[in-house]
C-alpha cells in the first residue's frame, strides 16, 4: 500500500489529449511513436518534498512515485517517465518497490519543470509515496519510533494548507508495516539473543504494485526497549501503511 494515500492521499492527475507520430520507412512498415505528455509539475510539491526528505530522513526513507491504472484496461508494463525541464530530459528508472523515485534537481525546479509520461494522463493516478530504506538488520523499535516522529515534521510543513486536516488525519495513525507474502511468517523481537515476542503477519494488505500481502504493523508504542531490534522474515517488505 502507498504511503501518501495513508500520508497524504490525494492524486496528482491531469488530463490531456495523446498524440502519435507517423513515419513511413521505404519497406511497408509503419513504426508509431508515443508522444510525451505533461504529468504533473515539480516545482511545488513534489522539489521541495523530495529535498526535505533528502535533507531530514536520508539513509532511512526515499520519496517515490507510484503510477496506477485510472480505469481498467490500462497497460503500465510500457510505462516511461521523464523529469523535463531547463532544456534537460532525465530518464526516471523504476526501482524494486515499483515506485518511480523523485530526483532533487534544483536548475529543473528552477525552471518550472514537470513529469512526463508516453501515455495519456488522464488514464493515470499519481501518488507520493515514501518507502522505508532502513536494512533489514537495522530495524529497531528505536528505529520504529524516530521514524514515526520525524516524518509528519518533515513533510506537515509542505503540505498546501487546504490539504492540512486530511495529512493530520492519516498521520496521526501513522505506522510501519512488515509485510510478506505468506500469512505464516511471523517478526520477532530480539534483545541479543533473547526473544522478547513473536507476532504472526496476518492483515491482509496490498503493496505498491497493488499485489497481495500480509502485513503486522508497529506504531512505536511497542513495550519494548528501543534497542531491541526486529527479525523480518525472509522476503519481507517494510511499508507505511
């Protein structure tokens, strides 16, 4: 499950007509070109928001993109994106999560620069998203609960000022998930080599790519020593949810 729809849910969609272009090659083929349309701009929220999480949570959390059908029938498996701006064009590469990771360009945001995809616009929903970069082995209920804190501080104050009351809604509940494919793994909480708890991973939830999984969340006030540290399952993905 994205983060933003928790964090901020809102989409970030514009509608726009698509184009193709035509090229006669001398055999009797006719390659068709997907035209580039505007997205989204950058400048406003998704620069700074990317910056501030560059400047505040760096090492433990990345801002994505995630880029969702509209309505069915829509393809994404031949999705391209593009950061366009002060007359640069930077390819945006799909990382693991399926998330298209926002770049901090400062001469791009300078000159209002924006998203573009090779599909129409409107036939996609956009979202930020912030994905947990901790590795497995540096997850700690300390680690949980720092988190947790720092990150309404560091994007409340980007959030335009009419989407206030729904951001504090959704992070007042914020928590951080260990999500696996098998409703049988289990997390366990460790100090050393004593084990503290075991708790199976149960809630049925969907990740970025909108496949199943199931998932045990931690809000930070887990009765545990903030050392203590968190055994994920093989496989296993940390979310916000």
């Amino acid at each position: 499950m994205a983060f933003f729809p928790r964090l901020l849910a809102f989409a970030l969609c514009c509608a726009s007509a698509a184009a193709a272009g035509l090229e006669a090659p001398p055999v009797q083929t006719v390659e068709v070109k997907a035209a580039r349309e505007r997205l989204v701009p950058y400048k406003d929220l998704f620069y700074p928001m990317a910056k501030a999480v560059r400047q505040h949570l760096a090492g433990r959390v990345a801002l994505g993109v995630q880029l969702r059908p509209a309505h069915p029938g829509v393809r994404t498996d031949d999705l391209a994106i593009w950061l366009d701006g002060a007359g640069r064009s930077l390819p945006v590469q799909l990382d693991r999560h399926g998330l298209y990771m926002v770049p901090v360009e400062d001469e791009i945001a300078a000159q209002d620069g924006s998203f573009s995809i090779n599909k129409k616009p409107s036939d996609l929903r956009v979202n930020l998203v912030l994905v947990p970069t901790l590795a497995d082995d540096a997850w700690t209920i300390g680690a949980v609960r720092s988190l947790l804190e720092d990150i309404p501080r560091t994007i409340d104050p980007l959030v335009p000022w009419h989407h206030r009351l729904l951001t504090w809604a959704m992070t007042r509940k914020l928590s951080l998930s260990v999500c696996s494919p098998s409703s049988r793994a289990h997390v366990d909480i460790v100090d050393g080599e004593r084990l503290l708890a075991s708790y199976p991973i149960t809630e049925a939830r969907r990740n970025h790519v909108n496949a199943p999984v199931y998932c045990r969340r931690f809000d930070g006030k887990e009765p545990f020593d903030g050392r203590a540290r968190l055994v994920l399952p093989e496989g296993a993905q940390v979310l916000f949810i």
